[in-house]
C-alpha cells in the first residue's frame, strides 16, 4: 500500500510539473547562420529571420511562425527581439532589417542613429551621402562608375 501510494504521488508531481512546463512561455529567441537575431522553431534546430515570422508563410514544420497569437497584432504581439522601432514613433520594421543598408525605415533611422548602432560601410559598400531614396550613407560598390550619380558628391564615379 505504500508503494502504491508513492507510485501516485510520484504520478501527481509529474502531471503537475508537464501542466506548469506547457504553461510556461517558450523562449524563441535564436541567432540565425548569419549572426542575426532570429525565432526559434519548436524542432528547436530551425531559426528563422525575423522578417520570416508572420510573412503568411509557415517556414517552421508546425507552423509556429504564423500562429494566430503571434501575429494577431503586428507588431505589438512580436516578442520584442524580433521588432526594431524608427524614429517615426508609428512605423517599425522587423529586426534583421536593421543595418541591412537599406532604407527600410523611410527615415533611415534604422540605418543611422544611435538606435541602430550599424557598423561602418563594409568593403562592398561606398560610404557617401547617397541621392537615392533606398540607401542612408552606403552605397553598393557595384553601381561605383555605373555613370548613374548614387551619391551626392558623384564620388561614386570619380572616386569609388
């Protein structure tokens, strides 16, 4: 009888402990292969950019990057890792377009600015105060003498 006894409270305990650990928010939080802030699948092996949560698309086998109570109010119902801020206080983009060299923000805030904190122009980007809309302070060197001006000073023609 005291075996018995044991054997149902070990029982209990166990049952008590899975409906606390289902209870408990998973951390999804990964790093992706290129060093990006990512979403865990539940596979816990497949980390998703950002931008691939809530795309419409289920990247992870069950569909987690789409669920209802992820998406359901973008981006106030994103863990906060996967959302960068601009500085226009209405608009955000997701995490891995931060630093991206691309003017995802419109104000290039996510860019530029101490809330980015982007490195430096990289070796296959031209630094210049850019003419075009799409690009803050880098240019890619590809367009360098393409006879198209993409940077204010035309440094992209003559010195590139």
């Amino acid at each position: 009888s005291a075996a018995a006894l044991l054997i149902l409270a070990a029982t209990v305990a166990l049952a008590v402990a899975l409906a606390l650990l289902l209870r408990m928010p998973v951390n999804r939080f990964c790093a992706t292969s290129n060093n990006q802030t990512g979403f865990l699948c539940d596979d816990r092996a497949t980390c998703l950019l950002a931008s691939q949560v809530c795309d419409g698309v289920s990247n992870c086998r069950n569909g987690e990057d789409e669920q209802e109570k992820l998406c359901s109010d973008l981006p106030h119902s994103l863990p906060g890792y996967l959302v960068f801020h601009c500085g226009n206080p209405t608009s955000w983009v997701y995490a891995d377009q931060r630093c991206n060299r691309m003017n995802d923000c419109g104000d290039c805030s996510d860019e530029m600015g101490s809330l980015a904190a982007c490195p430096p122009c990289g070796s296959e980007w031209w630094s210049c105060s850019p003419v075009l809309y799409e690009y803050c302070s880098c240019v890619p060197k590809r367009l360098c003498r393409d006879g198209v001006q993409h940077c204010i000073s035309w440094s992209d023609e003559y010195i590139c």
